[in-house]
C-alpha cells in the first residue's frame, strides 16, 4: 500500500522573478521588446521546493521574505504551487531580491541580474529543530549561511539526510560541507585549490576531502557523473528540444531530492536518471511554471509515487543513508 508523500525541508534563497523572452540579448544603450513576460518567484531552494511539491511531496521552504508587498507576491505565488513557508525574518520591509531574467526563444538560454541573498540576514526560527526532524530529507542553497549551517546540524543530529545544491562555491561551504551527505553540483561549481576546469571526478575527489561522501555533477545536455562512495558512474540525459532553461538546475535538485525521499531502495543512478527526465522536460516548455502542468510529469512520477511505502520516516532515513556506501 503506498504510504504518506516523502516530506522536504528547503533552506534558502526566494527571489522575485521577472523574465523576458526575446529574440536576442540588447545591445549597449539597445532597447528591445520582449515576446513575453512572466512574473514568478525564485531562487535555488524556491524552485526545487515548488517541484517537489509538483511531484507530490509535502514541502516546507525555510527563507528570508518579509512584509514588502513584493516579498508577499512571491510567497503566495509559491505557496499557491502547494509549498509551507516558514519565513525567518518576516518584519523585515524592505524589497525582496528582484531578479532580471532573459530568455533566448531561439535557444533557451538564460541570463540573470540578480544581487542573490544581498544583505538580507536570516535568523534561525523558532520550531527549526522540530522541523527538521519530521523531514525525510533537507535541502540547502547555501544563501543564508547561518540558518543553512544550523539546519545542517539538526539534520545531522537527526539523521536526516541533507543534500547540497552546489551551484557556486560560497564562503559558508567549509563549515557546511562535512554536515553534507550529497551534494548536487554544476559543471560550473568549482572548489578552491582545484585547477580549473576541473573534471567532475575531481570535484568530487575534492569534495570527498570535505567529508561528502556522495557527489555527483550535471553537465547540461552531457550525461550526469556521480560518485557514491567507491562507486561511479555516468547517467545520459534526455536530449529533448530545448525551449527554456531557466530554473532546469534547481528543478534537478528538486527533483532528486523527492527521489532521494520517496525511493530509498533506488540506486544513485536511478535517483539523478529520474531528476534528468523530469529537469529535461521543464526545458521543452517556455516559462517558469507551465511546464508543472505538462500531463507526462505525472507519467514520470507515477512509478515513483506507487513505490513510497509507509514504515515509517526514520526506516527511509536509514535506508537512504546506506545508499551512499
């Protein structure tokens, strides 16, 4: 009988995003109009929460939002995607991060403008410890290092496995990576004393020193390379027509971390093949949130769905755990 939906804990950066689909990037002193414009909320952990509750997971975003009238256009719009938020600064009234987002329709590229967490400070709640403990898996961006170093080490006390979406090396990561257990990197990611560009072997080489044990790399339309311990290996991904890749990375995250939760008798490699599958259709549809409502998501996640079993919470930790041995 399948059991009650894998539960995720999301600890970072909320952003609001405007994005444009052009034609081409302007030009200095250029002005260009767009195709279209789309109004959304952002950021690494915003978008892997708002796909994990798409898959069907119950998922909490721990962030720093506040009053501005933009902060709560941003929070409705996630909450209105099916995810808690527990807001760690919620007096502040100052503007939110505002990001600037240009779409290629010809490629599906994107740049972003964006001053990411700014000088926004986010205490840590009341409630995190109790939060934390009732979660099957935590995710961290790394935006708000004091509330992502604490989660971490209540996770960890809890053995609540917390997995990393390494985007770009920040100064919090020498503290929070020994309390990682996998970490999700791009192909961008790079990490001091590391020549660069480093093969993905060796990021995780040298992530393995920090005391990750499980890393693996995503590499765009390349396969996925993963190391589990001892163990390696490479997953293809789709090649799909690519409208939009906007977001494509935190969706991986996302993603894998519902796997991670809802899977724990998969192997690395059947954890990220899905995470690819579900990041690769996010990129066939134009626009931050369309592609939620693409009738093949829920095709790739019924398999998925019908496997969660319901022994209890801390059966899948451990389980999941033994997953990186």
């Amino acid at each position: 009988m399948p059991g009650e939906p894998p539960r995720g804990v999301f600890v970072g950066l909320t952003t609001l995003d405007v994005v444009y689909r052009v034609t081409a990037l302007p030009k200095a002193n250029e002005k260009v109009v767009a195709l279209s414009q789309h109004l959304a909320s952002g950021g690494p952990a915003a978008n892997a929460a708002v796909t994990f509750a798409a898959l069907g997971g119950s998922a909490l975003l721990i962030t720093a939002l506040g009053s501005h009238v933009l902060a709560r256009y941003a929070a409705d719009e996630v909450t209105g995607r099916g995810v808690q938020i527990l807001d760690a600064a919620p007096r502040i009234d100052s503007a939110p991060t505002v990001s600037s987002i240009y779409v290629v329709d010809s490629t599906g590229e994107r740049s972003v403008v964006s001053v990411n967490a700014g000088a926004v400070q986010a205490p840590v709640p009341g409630g995190l410890e109790s939060v934390v403990a009732n979660a099957d898996v935590v995710l961290l961006d790394g935006h708000h290092p004091e509330l992502a170093v604490t989660a971490a080490r209540l996770a960890r006390e809890q053995a609540v496995p917390v997995v990393l979406d390494g985007g770009s090396w920040k100064p919090v990561l020498p503290e929070l990576l020994p309390l990682v257990d996998v970490a999700i990197c791009s192909a961008d990611f790079t990490v001091p004393g590391v020549a660069e560009p480093a093969e993905a072997g060796a990021v995780a080489e040298a992530l393995r020193r920090w005391g990750v044990e499980a890393t693996a790399v995503t590499r765009g339309a390349g396969p996925v390379y993963w190391r589990w311990g001892d163990a390696s290996g490479e997953v293809p991904v789709p090649q799909v027509a690519v409208c939009d890749t906007l977001g494509a990375g935190d969706v991986f995250h996302g993603a894998f971390a519902y796997a991670f939760a809802a899977m724990p008798d998969a192997s690395p490699a059947d954890m990220l093949r899905f995470a690819a599958q579900v990041a690769a259709l996010r990129c066939t549809v134009p626009g931050p949130r369309a592609w939620l409502a693409m009738p093949t998501l829920a095709d790739l996640v019924a398999p998925v769905a019908a496997s969660i079993r319901s022994p209890g919470a801390g059966t899948k930790r451990r389980t999941i755990r033994e997953t990186r041995a």
